[in-house]
C-alpha cells in the first residue's frame, strides 16, 4: 500500500462485505481486482469466529498478493499477526495503536479511524499510523451513520501533513469526484464495488477512470 504520491492523486481502499462466503466472494474479489488499480482489500468480519476469519484470510490473501495488494486485517492485530497479513485497521474503540503495532511489528501497516476529528488524526500521525480514516462522507447501510466528515477535513489534512487519509462512508463512483478533488489519499468502499450493477471490475474501473481524471494535488 504505496503511498498515493507515488502513484496517482487518489487509489482505492476495498473493504470486504459485511457478510460473504470466502469460497464465493473470492470469485468476485478477482473480478474486482481484474478491473484496474486497488492499493489494499480491509477484511472486516466484526462478529465472526476466530476461525472464521482464519478461513477467509486463507482464501483471500493469496488473491491479493498475487496482484500486488496489501491485505489489511479489521480490528484484530492478534489474527493480522499470525497469519502474515500485510498489516491492520483500528477503530477508537478497538485495540489502541501502541499495541497495534506491537502486534504486527514496524514494518506492517497500521491505520486508524478517526472519525470527523483532527484531533485524534494529529495524535495518531505522531504515534506513528500508516494512514489516518476520516468519515463518514455519506450515508451507508453498512454502519449506521455516527459521525459526519465534510471536505473541508480533507483539504486541511491534504494540505498539512504527509501522513495519508482514507475517506469512508457511502462512496460511490456517483459522488465520489469533490472527495478526490479535496485531497484524500485512498476512498474506502464497500458497497459502491460489489452492488454495482455493472459488476465489481466495472466500479473499480470506473473509479480509476475518475482518480485519473482529477490532476494530482
């Protein structure tokens, strides 16, 4: 998971359903990453067993390396840790980021969600996360809506610091344009791939044809 400037202005962060069937949605993953640039895949199985998990990272991960993509484990720095995934994502109220790390060591990655706050944005930096999450931008039935992130976040953010930020929350290749243009660094989506109606590799598709579309920052 390079960073964007390395790149182009804006890649995509895939975040896997709320709920799948590993040996199914592996089919759908190869179609999605079949369809243009992705920078990583976020397992997130918020209430799933340990070994449920250990299932799904087995018959995902290897997809995503052979493409080149960072697989980045949900909550659990334990599971991210043993099973070799490319690094982790934790929310406010999971493990903090000091254990995180701990967990997967300093060369994995290690992002964090901050919500609609600079705040907590600036002290992760400084601890030292891989990427910084705003959101929500939008709506989504995936997660009920919390907090609200507006563009003027990321513009700040964008313009002031090094650290990337993903943005997250009901991003859709519809509205997905005045994100991009504000400065975020990767858009995190779920529904917005894979119920597309066209398909996941058209979404993927057509997001990449709106990153490249919009001149870098």
């Amino acid at each position: 998971m390079a960073d964007a400037d390395q790149q182009q202005s804006t890649r995509l962060y895939l975040i896997t359903p709320p709920a799948f069937d590993p040996a199914v949605f592996a089919r759908e993953l190869e179609a999605a990453l079949g369809g243009g640039d992705v920078a990583c895949l976020q397992l997130r199985m918020k209430d799933a067993s340990d070994d449920v998990i250990r299932r799904a990272v087995r018959a995902l991960m290897p997809i995503c390396r052979a493409k080149d993509v960072a697989f980045i484990v949900n909550d659990r720095p334990d599971l991210a840790a043993e099973l070799g995934a490319d690094g982790v994502h934790v929310g406010q109220e999971d493990a903090d980021y000091a254990s995180a790390r701990a967990a997967v060591g300093s060369a994995a990655i290690v992002g964090v969600t901050c919500h609609n706050s600079k705040h907590l944005a600036y002290e992760a930096a400084e601890r030292g996360a891989d990427y910084v999450a705003f959101g929500q931008f939008f709506p989504t039935p995936t997660k009920p809506l919390t907090y609200r992130a507006d563009l003027e976040l990321l513009r700040d953010w964008s313009m002031s610091m090094t650290v990337p930020c993903v943005a997250i929350g009901g991003i859709t290749v519809e509205n997905c344009r005045p994100i991009v243009e504000a400065g975020a660094d990767f858009l995190a989506v779920v529904t917005g791939v894979w119920n597309f109606p066209a398909g996941p590799a058209e979404a993927v598709r057509r997001f990449n044809d709106i990153f490249a579309a919009v001149p870098a920052a």
